[in-house]
C-alpha cells in the first residue's frame, strides 16, 4: 500500500511538473519583456500585462503577416505563369487550327488531282 501511494505521489509531481513548465516559460518570458523595456515602467499591474500581451501578439502576429505575403506573392506569381501558360496554349491552338486548315485544303486538292488523273487515262484509252 505504501509503495502504491509512494508511486501515486511520484506521478502526481511528474504531472503536476509538466502543467508548471509552460506556466513558468510565461512567467519568464513576461520577465524577459519587462527587463528589455526598462526606460518605459508600467504604471501598474494592469499595464504591465495588456504590454506584455501586445508585445506577444506583435510577435506572433508579425511572423504570421510574413507567412501570408510571401504566400500572396508566391500565389500571384503562380497566377502570373497560369496566364502566360494559357496564352501559350491558346497560341498553339490557333496555329493548330491553321495548320489542321491548310492541311484539309492540301488533302482536297490532291484528292481532286488524283480523281482528274484517273479519269484522264480512261478518256485516253477510249479514244485508241
């Protein structure tokens, strides 16, 4: 019974440990704050936090508004390439187009001369 309640304790301060650690990480970053801004003291507690709390937010929010420009100028250049792609596509559908036109008028006219060459040696041999 000691021995399972020696242990249930030892658990107890591992756990209750783990929850202080982010706990005091806030406490120390909130005295890092403090002290890198002596020349401005707050006038009471209540300032003290709402700065220690824009500051954070500045931090935090700078390296988001970071992320999201270099991905706005990553997605606008990807739109610029998307634009020029279509337009090279386009480009080679209509030469496409003219070469598929040329080609079918190639087709007909040697497809006429082969049918005037055919019937051509039939009138020869008719009048021998």
């Amino acid at each position: 019974m000691t021995l399972l309640k020696t242990r249930n304790t030892a658990e107890h301060d591992r756990n209750q440990s783990m929850e202080t650690e982010p706990v005091g990480e806030i406490r120390e970053f909130v005295r890092r704050d403090v002290v890198s801004d002596p020349g401005h003291p707050p006038e009471n507690e209540s300032q003290l936090v709402a700065g220690n709390v824009n500051s954070l937010l500045q931090r935090t929010t700078a390296t988001s508004v970071q992320e999201i420009d270099k991905l706005i100028t990553e997605l606008q250049t990807l739109s610029n390439m998307l634009h020029d792609e279509s337009s090279r596509v386009q480009r080679e559908i209509v030469q496409y187009s003219t070469f598929t036109q040329a080609t079918l008028r190639s087709t007909k006219i040697i497809a006429e001369s082969l049918e005037q060459w055919r019937k051509a040696p039939d009138t020869q041999t008719l009048s021998d």
